[in-house]
C-alpha cells in the first residue's frame, strides 16, 4: 500500500536525532504544562507557539504535539495523587485514581493510567493512519456549501452532545464567531464593529482568548476555591508495573469500548472531557463488581483515561484531513500550521505529504517517548506540585502574559487576555462551555465565507444545502443532532417526569 | 448586579442575578453586532451577500439567546433564591489575584515587562505568601532573568523593555 510506504518514510522523518530531542523537549514541557494549574494544553501550545517560529515546520509541529501527549499523560499526575484534575479530561479519573492512591495503591493506578492513555491513543493513531488519507482524498471533491455543512455539523455537535445547556452552548458560540467577524472583512475588505478604535483593526486573536479564557480564568477559580496542595507519593518500581500491566488485559472490554467512545467523541467534536465521562458511566454500567467503582477501583481508571486519550488524538484528524479543529487544543495546533503557511485540509496531504506522515510517524513514536518518560519520572513531577501556590500563580500569569504579548507583539493583546481572565471565570461559574467559544473565533471567517460563496452560488436560496445528497445529509444530521436536547426534554414532558430546564 | 442578599454568611452575589446580567450582556453584544451590521449593509448587493450580512444573523441568535437565558432565570427568580454565584469571602482571593493583574498589566507599559514581573511575583510572595525576602528575591528576579535569557537571547524574540532594560545597553 502507498500509505504505508508513507508511513514509513515518515518514520524516517521523525527518527532523525533533532526530532527525536524536540520530541523529548516537546514531552517534558507538555507533562510539566499537565500538572501546573492554569495551564493546559491548548494555553500551553499557544503560549509556546511563537518560541517555534525559526524551527522548521515539521520540527516544530513535532514538539507541539508531543507537548499535546505530555499534557493528556500529566493531568492524570495530578488527578490520582493529589485528587486535583490538572486538565478537565482527567476529572473523571479523579473518581477512582485517588482512593487507589489513599489505600497506597498509587503505583498502580498511576501504571494503569499512563498503560491506557497509551492503549487510547494508539489505537486513535492507527484510525488516523488508514482513516486520514481517505478521508482527505474524499474532502476534496468538497465545494463551500459542503464545508460549511461540515462545519454546521461540528457547531450542532457541541449543542446536541454536550453537558452545558444548550442555549449556554449556543451563545458562547455565536460570541465566538460575533468577536471572529470584528476587524476587516476579507471579502469586501469593509471595516466591521470596530467603532473607530484602532486596535480593533486586527480582530481578536483566538490565542489570546484560548491564553485568557483557560489560563487566567482557571488561575481565578483556583484562587476561589483557595487549594492547599497535599498529596499522597508516587513512586513507581517495577515490579508493579510489570505486576499491573500482568492484571490490565484483564479489562479488554472496557478498554476496547473506551478505545471506541474516545474515537468517536474526538472526531465528532465532544472533545476529550465528555468521553471520558461517558466511557466511566459506561463502564460502571456494565461492570460485575459495580459497587466498587469510586472505591478505587482499576477498571475506572483504565476507562477515562483511555477515551480522554482517544478522544484528544482524534481530534486531530479532522484538523488535518478538513481542516476543521476537533478540539481547542486542535484548533491552536491548526493556527500553528497556518502561520507556517501550511493550509490544513485535504490538500495537504497531496502537497505536503513529507510534513503529514512525518506528523503521523512522530504521533507513533510520540506516545511510546511519552509512556516511558512519565513513568519513570512521576516522582519529581509530583514534587513540583508541593511548590505553594503563591509561588506558581504570580509565575504563570507572567507566563500567559508574555505567552499574549508574542503572538503579535501588541500591548493591547496583554489587555485582552485579562478581560478574557474575567470572562472565562464568569463563563466557568454559570456553565457556559468555553470550547464551542474558542472553535467558532477559529473557524468563524472560514465559516463565514464559505457559507456567503454557498449563497452566492445559489443566489441567496438555503436549498443549496440540500442541493445533492451528501451535503443534504450532513446538515439533515446536524439538525438532528443540534434538535436532540429539544426532541429529549419534550419526551420527558410527554413522560411527566422531569424537565430539563434551558437555563 | 452585585445584589445583596442575607441568605449566606456576609454578603453573596447571587447566581441569578449574574445570570440576569450576563443574559442582557450577550444580548447588548448581538445589538451591538445587528446595528453596526446594518450600518455596512446587512442586505444583498448586486454581487452578493453584504459585509453584515453573516454578522446580522450572528447578532439576532446573540440577542435571542441572551433573552431566552433571561427569561428562564425570571420565570426561576424564587426557586433559585439560595443559589450562589460567590460569596463575598470567597471572592476575596479571586481579587487579590485580578487586581495586582490589572495592575501588572498596566506596569508593563511604562518599565517593561520583565522589572514588572519581578515587582509582582515579589509582592505576591510577599502579600500572599507570607514569604521572608530571600526567597521571594530568589524567585522573583530568577523567573524574569531566565524568561530574560530564553526570549531575547536564545530565540531573539523582544519582549516590551523599560528604562532599566535600555540603561544596561538593550
């Protein structure tokens, strides 16, 4: 097959000793970026965008998703040791990782966590692989009125899938793209809701906001609910890895469904913190000994952990294929590769075929790095965090903000990312998702345009979304999806039992 | 919006009275958006949609959904009496972090960036952690001066410098 042949010359690409230590950099910055509170990593990626401009491109988006796997295995860190979720994707793991690690069994559950997000991740990457080239191949026969069914369908996804009421969702979505439109049109060129304020004339930058919105936002929560750090030691010898990994095979199953949950809620984007969830309730549901689950129970580590990995990974190949960012983390890896002038999309991987495979061989090798790294070193990662938090939040917030200042070297961005602070705080408390935010001030001039070059094909009629059957049922099964909380709540009326309220 | 109300200990903000106040928020901002929408043309030229024409539709989805979040809460106003968005105790720490940002922020224009860290890691330390000044000099001139020796050396990326940054030559 040609792909593999890719793959390989991939690997070749990847294996070269510069990429290999970026891979190792990328990894440590990226497990360190895990278990710091305030940043995560979508902030992390953003923050150390700009540091990458002189590497080459596929050095440079090396390191970045590899800080991308070291943020997945580090907040698994934090969740199990210290019953704190270094990222929202490991909240989950929380509910049985830290009883583990109460009964002394944190060895374990730290093997068991890293084996799955390992297992999870894998598995996504070989999707990718046979998945990827197909689906480029068929995207590019795709028009506008196609991608912006596509992108309806991603928008729908975030209203019909996720936790966060559905107007919540709604609106923090249409900020997004209201804040995308400010500046210059770049259609016409008309200057739109700038008010005559120059700063204006740029737009708003959605790195500042992803900076803003999950850096100093989750610094103020973090303030509010006052943390004191104290946590159990992890150590890992091993004999207990060997031991757990011995006892792992044991949860085929669930690891298989979560495998499945992740893949599906990554590529459709419900992003990694809701499958992980749901790949938890799954297997307490089908579990024999269900009493246990929350109890520190192994089977609920494997679960979430292996989604969230699946899911973050995933994610990645509608960013490449379409691209269309499956999750914010995504979406800033997406502003990197246009900044390196690399237009994500089918495409790509005609035209720049060495970057791609070289992206996908390093996902391989990424992860195996990453496994050996953070299980060698959770000792000293859990010392980091017995750093009092005095110390770490003044320094991150000088992190973010020089993170905001070097994306355009612009005063007024610093500005912005406080207001965003303010409002990603704000947003957090009352239930707004932040993530449909993020993905409509990205992709908003793309959705835009390709939604006005649709009307201007068709003359101003919407039957051109259903002008043949694959754009037509693409938007039939976003509307579908984006109606499910309607159609649900009215069957619970129609039941009498509780209802949902909107608000 | 920071209405008063007895039901915690000191004073609260309640969850729906923010809730009103975002509601009518996210609403100005679809109004802010419909208008200047209208301003550039919202309609169709003769080559197509207008400038305002994506925004407008923006806007009115803005507007309804911040009145439909509205709504909801005041047909709720009495059920969710003792919800709390914050209490002012608890929202104490939150300024004490948000404030010196702020003013941070505003430092950074007039002495740079990296004499402004310094001063607000120190008084941080200092304030909040109760910390004696050895440490707090430690980490306070350390983290600039490595942050220093990253972006303007390694990477030559520049970041806003001050008057002591252009006194010691850079």
């Amino acid at each position: 097959m040609e792909d593999i042949g890719n793959l390989m010359h991939g690997f070749a690409v990847a294996l070269s000793w510069k990429n290999v230590l970026f891979m190792l950099v990328g990894i440590l910055l990226g497990v360190l970026i895990g278990v710091l509170p305030g940043l995560g990593g979508a902030n992390g990626i953003a923050i150390l965008l700009p540091l990458t401009f002189s590497m080459p491109p596929t050095s440079a988006i090396i390191m970045l998703s590899c800080i991308y796997w070291g943020a997945l295995f580090g907040g698994a860190i934090t969740s199990i040791l210290f019953n704190i979720p270094g990222e929202p994707w490991s909240v989950a793991t929380t509910f049985d990782g830290y009883p583990m690690a109460q009964k002394g069994r944190a060895g374990e559950a730290l093997t068991a966590a890293f084996t799955s997000s390992f297992v999870g991740a894998f598995f996504a990457i070989v999707l990718i692989t046979f998945l990827a080239p197909l689906v480029a191949k068929f995207a590019l026969q795709f028009g506008p009125p196609e991608y912006f069914a596509i992108q309806f369908l991603t928008f729908a996804s975030f209203v019909g899938m996720g936790r966060e009421p559905p107007v919540k969702t709604i609106a923090s979505m249409m900020i997004g793209f209201a804040l995308a439109a400010v500046g210059i049109d770049t259609v016409t060129g008309t200057l739109r809701m700038t008010y005559g304020i120059p700063a204006l004339l740029q737009g708003f930058d959605f790195l500042i906001a992803v900076i803003g919105l999950f850096g100093l936002g989750e610094i103020f929560l973090t303030m509010e609910e006052g943390l004191s750090f104290k946590g159990k030691h992890g150590r890992i010898d091993p004999k207990i890895v060997l031991k757990t990994w011995a006892e792992l095979p044991r949860y085929w199953a669930t690891s298989l469904r979560s495998c499945i949950i992740g893949c599906w809620m990554g590529i459709t984007p419900g992003g990694a913190t809701p499958a992980s969830f749901m790949s938890y309730g799954m297997a307490r549901r089908f579990a024999k000994r269900k009493e246990k689950f929350g109890d520190g129970e192994i089977e609920g580590v494997v679960a979430p952990e292996t989604a969230a990995h699946a899911a973050g990974t995933s994610a990645l190949l509608p960013m490449l294929t379409l691209g269309i960012p499956g999750s914010p983390t995504a979406a800033v890896l997406l502003g990197g590769l246009l900044i390196w002038g690399l237009q994500p999309g089918p495409l790509l991987f005609v035209e720049k075929k060495d970057f791609v495979w070289g992206l996908i061989a390093s996902m391989y090798l990424g992860n195996i790095v990453g496994l050996i790294v953070v299980l060698t070193t959770v000792p000293w990662w859990a010392s980091i965090l017995r750093i009092p938090f005095a110390i770490i939040a003044p320094v991150i917030v000088v992190i973010c903000a020089i993170g905001a200042y070097t994306v355009h070297n612009n005063m007024f961005d610093v500005v912005m990312m406080v207001v965003f602070g303010v409002v990603g705080y704000v947003f957090k408390k009352l239930k707004y998702p932040l993530a449909p935010f993020v993905l409509a001030l990205v992709l908003g001039d793309m959705a835009e345009t390709a939604f006005r070059q649709s009307m201007l094909v068709s003359g101003g009629n919407l039957g051109v979304f259903w002008s043949n059957w694959l754009v037509g049922s693409i938007v039939t099964l976003g509307i579908v999806i984006l109606l499910w909380p309607v159609m649900s709540a009215l069957r619970e009326r129609a039941r009498g039992g509780p209802v949902a309220g909107g608000a | 919006m920071a209405e008063k109300n007895d039901a915690g200990k000191g004073g609260v903000i309640s969850t729906r009275s923010m809730e009103v106040a975002v509601g009518l928020l996210i609403a100005l901002l679809g109004l802010i958006a419909v208008t200047d929408s209208h301003r550039v043309g919202a309609a169709w030229a003769e080559d197509g949609p207008q400038s305002g024409y994506f925004p407008n539709i923006i806007g009115w989805i803005l507007i309804a959904c911040g009145a439909w979040v509205v709504f909801q809460q005041l047909r709720r106003w009495r059920q969710d009496a003792n919800k709390v968005f914050v209490t002012l105790h608890d929202f104490k720490p939150v300024l004490t972090m948000l404030l010196p940002t702020i003013g941070y922020v505003i430092l950074i224009g007039f002495i740079g960036i990296y004499v402004a860290s310094a001063i607000f890691i120190a008084g941080f330390m200092l304030f909040q952690g109760k910390y004696r000044w050895l440490p707090t000099l430690l980490v306070s001139v350390g983290v600039p001066l490595a942050m220093f020796v990253l972006f303007e050396i390694w990477f030559l990326v520049p970041l806003p410098k001050g008057p002591l940054e252009s006194l010691l030559g850079y």
